[in-house]
C-alpha cells in the first residue's frame, strides 16, 4: 500500500502527543500506518529526517509569526515571534526536544532571509541579525523544555506544592523574590518568560543605541 509523505508526518505528530518522544519509534509508526517498516524509507532515510519534516510540518501549523509583517519593527517583530515560537512548541508534545537540534531545509532559509533584512535595516550587521536570531529561538526553545520538563514531573509527582513557600522560610531574599512567581506552588512561567523576554530585548536596544551614539 502507498502511503503518502504528509500522511506519515501527521501520524507521526499525533504518536508523538501520544506516546513521547522518548517512545516514539519507527516500528510503531509503520503499525499505526498499517505498513511494513522498510516502506517508511521509501520518504525518510532514517529516524533523523523523519525528526526534521516532523519539526517543520510543527512549525508551519502552529508558528504563526515566523515573519516580520509589513511595517512592523524589529522590537516588536521579536517579542511576537519568540511569543509565537513557544506557542508553537508547548502546542506539541515534547516540542522542544523535536526541534532541538533537527536541520532547516532550504524554505527556511528563505525565511531567514527576511528576518535577517529586518535587523540589517534597523542598524545591525548581518552577523549581529544572525546572531540575534539565533539566540532568541535558542532561549525560547531552552525555556519551553524546561516548561516541558516541569509540567511532566507534575503529572508524575503527588508530593503537595503548597509546601514550597515553607520550604523558602530560611531563605528570605529568595522566599521575597519568589513571590510573585508563584502560583499554586510553582513558578509563573508565563511571567517569568516576559521578563527574560524584555531583558533581552532591552539589551540589544541598547547596543544598537550605544553604537549609533557614537557614529
């Protein structure tokens, strides 16, 4: 029977939400499909490829804001595309880990062109714009794996959270800072994500601005 390369990716996304990435395998894959492993080769040469188009048919679907939009501006470009990019990893089981280390394919490359245009006409050299780029997608996806990683524990861990404020009593610097973290017995990630968001981004206004002081 032939099976069609987007039916395998589908199917392979919705074993993932299923199962784990840590399980997910191509022999169960093949049963889902109905098929013979080997005919999984016929599109994917191996595991790894599979893994790739996974992460790009995710990103299609839920990264709604890959691209600048006409107009916009590099600052509030970032803050929606990294928004966007988390969105899209915490839609997905095991999102993060998918798109960790897995290979762009030459449309995004495309993509990164543009991105890259929007920094260089605000003032950045092309490096600089990579590497903005680059760091963003990186604390975003080190972000999420670590909300990812949490949220999976919870679902493992019976031990009652609303001892963690007792927990800090000792530690009164912490104990104070924490508190507008917390809720329910852990920590506000959505918050905490804005936060490290801006810090981000007011760092890097402020090297473009430190620069253009100077010429």
């Amino acid at each position: 029977m032939a099976i069609d390369r987007d039916h395998i990716v589908d199917e392979a996304l919705s074993l993932l939400n299923e199962v784990g990435i840590d399980k997910l395998t191509t022999r169960k894959l093949a049963e889902r499909l109905g098929v013979a492993q080997p005919a999984l080769y016929w599109h994917f040469g191996n595991k790894s490829a599979l893994l790739d188009a996974m992460n790009s048919a995710m990103l299609a679907r839920y990264h709604t804001h890959r691209l600048p939009q006409p107009g916009e501006d590099w600052i509030a470009f970032t803050l929606a595309n990294a928004r966007s990019m988390r969105h899209t990893l915490l839609s997905v089981r095991d999102g993060a880990r998918l798109t960790a280390g897995t290979r762009p394919s030459t449309p995004d490359f495309a993509d990164t062109e543009q991105v890259l245009r929007l920094y260089v006409d605000a003032g950045f050299t092309a490096e600089e714009a990579l590497n903005i780029a680059l760091s963003m997608a990186r604390y975003v996806v080190g972000y999420v794996l670590e909300e990812q990683g949490e949220r999976a524990r919870n679902e493992q861990d019976t031990a009652d959270a609303s001892t963690f404020d007792e927990d800090l009593a000792e530690f009164p610097l912490l104990r104070r800072a924490a508190q507008s973290l917390l809720q329910t017995g852990t920590i506000n990630t959505e918050k905490a994500f804005e936060s490290g968001l801006r810090y981000f981004i007011d760092g890097i206004a402020q090297s473009l601005r430190a620069r253009t002081q100077q010429n």
